[in-house]
C-alpha cells in the first residue's frame, strides 16, 4: 500500500471527500490513476500537494494528499 492509499480522497469544489471500498468502481479507477500518475512522477499532469503533520497521543501522523481536478480517465457512471 502506497503512502497515498491510506487515505484516498476525492476532491469536489472546496471538499475533500473519503472514498471508501464499497464504492468499487470508483475506487479502483481513483487508485489506479494515482498509483500510476505516482509511479511517473506526475509527469504532464497538473496537481497540487499538501502535508499534514500531527501529535498526539503518543503517535505522529503524517497524511500526504495529492489532488488534481484532471478527472478524464474516471469511469462516467459508477455501479
């Protein structure tokens, strides 16, 4: 699992939404489009990154979100 997957999101406006598993079809296609936009580096492709770091409770997290509004390769409709 990539460092991306832990939290996989989808960015609609000015929100941030969870994508979970029982969403299949859009899930797979959201990670497979960042694993391989990942993979090149996002070479040709417009996106924005951001980093959160948090403590507490004796633990640090850290969650790293990249976003891109490029959406063509996502499926129209979703079962």
């Amino acid at each position: 699992m990539s460092a991306w997957s832990a939290s996989n999101r989808v960015v609609c406006g000015d929100y941030v939404l969870g994508l979970k598993g029982n969403q299949a079809s859009l899930h797979e296609a959201v990670e497979d489009y960042f694993t391989t936009a990942h993979a090149a580096d996002f070479k040709q492709i417009k996106y924005d990154y951001a980093e959160e770091v948090e403590v507490g409770h004796g633990r640090l997290e850290t969650r790293r979100y990249w976003i891109t509004g490029d959406l063509r390769t996502l499926p129209k409709t979703v079962s």
